[in-house]
C-alpha cells in the first residue's frame, strides 16, 4: 500500500497494487492496476469501475490470442501499467496502458482513463466536467490545435494533413483518454490518431483558465 497525494485537509488517498499474471502456452499477461482507499475507507464505486474495466480487457484478449494461434516459438502477450492523477483535492484519475501482442511488427497500445469526484463519489465523464450542452468540444478542439502545433513543431505536416486533423476536430470520441491535474486537463492520442505510429502517443496539457474562457 502505497501514500500518493493528499487530497483534502487531513485526508489522503492510497492505492493497493492488483496484479494479473498468467502464463499458458498461448499467451503471458503482466497487468497491474490500482484500487484506491481515501482516508482509509475503499472507494468502492471507483475500484469496482476500474477493477471491471481492466478485468473485461483481459478477458477480451485471452479470446483473442484463442483465435489467433502463433506459429511455434512465439506466444501473444499482455503488459500493462497505469498511472495516478489528482486534482483539486477532489479528482482522482487513474490512467492505463495496454500493450497487447498478438502477432504482427509490434504490440497495440490501448488507453484506459478513468475520473472519480470523490465529493459527489462518482465517475465523470469529459462532459459532466466541461459542461454538457455548451460549446465545450469546439473551444477544446481549438486550444487543443494550437498546444499540438507548439509542443510538437516537428509534427505540423501531420497536424495540417486533412485526414489526422480529423482525430482532434470537436467529436466527443476525439478526446476520449483525459486526466485532471491541478495544472489542468490532460489529453492523451494514441498512435495513428493524429499523427504517424512513429510519433507514439501524444499529449497536450489545457489550463482550466484557458477551458472555461
């Protein structure tokens, strides 16, 4: 059990590390995750989100790697690791990566982010923070243009080409992989979104400030 961030006046959140490990001649699966406790009391409705999410993907790929037998020597395989985040001593994310192999030139990377108000003791969606309703995903697709054009020049050609402009222009799905930090509003894109696989995932960190006008 691991101290991460204070939250409140004399609260703190801690994390307990949940460790999936399989071995079999299909596949190898190396995944943890955390469930949290706030001032000592589990936060139930967060860790049984977390825990199905990530419990449902591991599901999914021991099927697939099933389906899709290597040939002999080689074995499908799952890592995963995650990260937390809080903000506001009120928000805490934690977010996922999942790297499945299931043959091919390289493994997959799947994104899993999930935000709890421990307040309200619910799970939020980009909406509930923003606002449903407003104009939130056009102003979001413009502050999130003009931080990817200046944390990442070297990437203009792809920011400018029509066809990966379309993973940041104002949809909902676009901004599917997000975390709160007290700096602001993290958005993740993963291979091929906006950019080339050789770029990796990209972020870009949005001040509140700068959301809320």
């Amino acid at each position: 059990m691991t101290h991460v961030a204070a939250l409140q006046e004399n609260w703190s959140l801690e994390e307990v590390i949940e460790v999936i490990q399989m071995s079999t001649k299909q596949y190898d699966i190396n995944v943890t995750y955390p469930e949290y406790l706030l001032s000592g009391q589990f936060l139930n409705t967060f860790n049984t989100v977390i825990s199905a999410e990530i419990t449902g993907y591991v599901e999914q790929f021991i099927e697939a790697a099933g389906q899709l037998p290597l040939p002999d020597g080689l074995k499908s395989e799952l890592k995963g690791r995650h990260f937390t985040y809080t903000a506001m001593r009120q928000f805490i994310t934690v977010k996922m990566d999942l790297y499945p192999y299931l043959g091919g030139a390289h493994p997959n990377h799947d994104i899993v982010t999930v935000t709890f108000d421990s307040s309200a003791n619910t799970i939020i969606t980009l909406s509930d923070f923003l606002g449903a309703g407003s104009n939130y995903l056009k102003r979001l697709s413009t502050l999130v243009e003009k931080a990817l054009f200046e944390k990442y020049p070297e990437l203009q050609f792809a920011f400018k080409d029509p066809a990966f402009r379309q993973g940041f222009a104002p949809k909902e799905e676009n901004f599917s992989y997000w975390t709160l930090t007290d700096d602001g509003l993290i958005i993740f894109f993963p291979e091929y979104q906006i950019a080339p696989y050789a770029a990796g995932t990209l972020d870009v960190i949005i001040p509140f400030a700068d959301i809320r006008g």
